[in-house]
C-alpha cells in the first residue's frame, strides 16, 4: 500500500487550470488500486500571503468544495484542513531545530522573492515574512507526519519535496531510527498546460483564468473573451494554432477533437468556436456545480465533514509524533 499526499494552497478560487493540472490529476491517483491518499487544504501555507480573514475562510470552503464536487470521496481519501491537524505544526518545530538556516537560503521560491525586492537586502528582509521563508518547513511537516511515499506536485514544489526528505534523513541520522519515512517527489509529465483567455499559461497572476463555477451565463461571457485574430469566419483556420481548439481538446473526446478538426479546416467562425467550447465547458461543469452550490450553501456541514477528515488524520499521526518525542527527549514519561 502507497500512501500519496499533496496539499492544496487556498489562495484563489479554482479555474479550469487547476482542474486540469491538480485536480482532474489527483482524483485518478486517489482511485489506483493499492494507493491511499490523504488530500489537504494548505490554509496556513495561504496565511503566508493572504492576511484577509473572511477572504482565507471563503477560501478554504471554496477550494474544498470544488474537491468534493469533482468527486473526492471523502470516506476513501482523507480529506481535511492543514489547520485543523495540530501535530503538524509541533513536527515543524521538530523539523525546524534539525533544518539549517542555510537550506533555507536556498529555496527557489524564497530566493524569487528576495530577488523581487532587487539589490536592497534591508527592504527583503522587511518585506518577506519569516512565514514565507520557513514555507518549506511547514511543508515538511505537513508530508513527514503522515509516513507519506509520493507527493504528486507541480515541477516548482519539488525541491521542497527533496528538502523534507534531506529533513528525515538528518532526524534519522541523528537519532540512529528510522523515524521518518523517506518521502519522494511525483511529478505528472502529463499534466497539460493550460491556456488562458489571453494566450498565456493561465493564472491567477496573469488574471485570465476561467473559473471553474460561475454560472452558465457568466462562464459563456468569459469564453467569449478568449482573444483571437481578424481572420473571417469562412476563411479556413490552423486549430494548433487556436487557443480556443488548445482549450477544447483538453475536454473533448478523441472523436469530438477530430469533428472540430475538420470545422476548423473548412472554416469556423470564431464565435462559432467558442460557442462550442462553451458548450463542452458547461457539459463538464453542470454537474459538479450543482453539487458545489449545494456544499457552499452550507458551510457548517463542509466544515463538519472536514473535521471528520482531521480526526481520521490526527490518528493516523499519533503513533509518528509519538516516536519523535519519545527520540527527542520530549514528553518522555519518567
Ligand atoms: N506548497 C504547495 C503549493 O504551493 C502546497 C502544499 C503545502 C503542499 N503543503 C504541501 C503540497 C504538502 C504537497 C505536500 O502548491
């Protein structure tokens, strides 16, 4: 049995991108035989930058809404919030006095922002919060409590994988037991990029997603602003080319891709072409969104059925946490 784990950072209501290159990927990991995975809502990795309240509550709720609406089963996967999980944050302590300062220093993430500050080494020191540069401790925290072996992330989150295995290695070391399980990096080379309304890899920063559950209206309304060309509608059109074909074949069936193919050659209009994402789109969307609509309308039950999630994780924890304060010297009964 394989234990797989990743965490899911609430800092921006899910689009299509995330469906595609998280979420779509994560469920079918979830569903391979011999596999258990443990999938979670990253709120304090969030608190690093979002510092609104309600905004990181709605957050949270949207992100695990959208989960469990794309069907996340949360009797099979345990499902919770980072938050709700306490020993994660006394195994980050742990984790923090076996970590150099110097690993730290390294970190991709943190050396982008320093060099975001430029040459003033007073105004990145006041401008990144000790969140932020401590990020893949928690991180850590977060994979090694739970005896985890894959960790399915995006090539940017792989080097904090390889530091929280350098971390179990070290604690190992030190302590002469294998107190922690040695975790590795999964990366999907599968995993589309996807293009947003502009042409661009779609992002949040770049803001031209398209958000996974607007209304059926509002989702036309924003395929309809995909930038495309003067071209006119008869005349024949490349569909590699298109950003509209690009998004549509990401949902469409092998059959579906090649009927559009032949549209695209003979002359499609381009408002024709979004037209028809729009229609794959919402095919794909009504269903989960129906079901998202009814978990946003109660948040109670959402946090009720997360908190179940904790209480599962907490207990899969004990015995980890356990064996590190028992090495450590730490509540260690006479
Ligand atoms: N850092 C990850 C991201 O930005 C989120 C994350 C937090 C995570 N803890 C994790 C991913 C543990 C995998 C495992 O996307």
């Amino acid at each position: 049995m394989k234990r797989i784990l990743t965490g899911i950072k609430p800092t921006g209501s899910p689009h299509i991108g995330n469906y595609l290159g998280a979420i779509r990927p994560a469920l079918a990991l979830a569903d391979l035989p011999d596999t258990e995975a443990l999938y979670f809502i990253a709120d304090y990795h969030a608190l690093t930058t979002v510092h609104d309240g309600a905004a990181l509550a709605h957050l949270t709720r949207e992100v695990a809404a959208t989960w469990l609406a794309f069907g996340l089963d949360p009797e099979k996967t345990l499902f919770y919030r980072q938050s709700d999980v306490p020993e994660i944050f006394e195994l980050s302590w742990i984790l923090a006095c076996f970590t150099s300062k110097g690993w730290m220093n390294k970190m991709h993430a943190y050396k982008a922002r320093v060099a975001d500050a430029g040459a003033d080494a007073d105004a990145a020191d006041a401008g990144i919060n000790v969140g932020i540069y401590t990020y893949p401790v928690l991180m850590a925290a977060d994979i090694l409590l739970f005896d985890t072996d894959l960790v399915p992330v995006g090539k940017d989150q792989v080097q904090h994988v390889e530091i929280a295995r350098d971390m179990a290695q070290r604690i190992n070391h030190v302590y002469k037991a294998e107190l922690l399980r040695l975790p590795a990096a999964k990366i999907d080379e599968q995993t589309a990029v996807v293009t947003g309304l502009d042409g661009r890899k779609m992002s949040k920063s770049y803001d031209n997603t398209i958000p996974l559950f607007s209304s059926a209206k509002k989702l036309r309304k924003t395929v309809n602003q995909i930038v495309t060309d003067s071209t006119p509608p008869e005349a024949p059109k490349d569909p590699d080319t298109s950003h509209i074909f690009t998004l549509h074949k990401l949902f469409a069936s092998a059959g579906e891709v090649a009927a559009m193919r032949e549209r695209y050659a003979s002359g499609i209009g381009w408002g024709d072409a979004k037209g028809a994402l729009a229609d794959k789109l919402e095919e794909l969307l009504a269903g989960p969104r129906a079901k998202y609509d009814e978990l946003m309308a109660n948040p109670a039950q959402l946090d009720a059925l997360l908190a179940r999630g904790a209480e599962r994780a907490r207990a899969y924890a004990a015995p980890v946490i356990a064996r590190l304060r028992a090495a450590t010297g730490i509540r260690v009964k006479p």
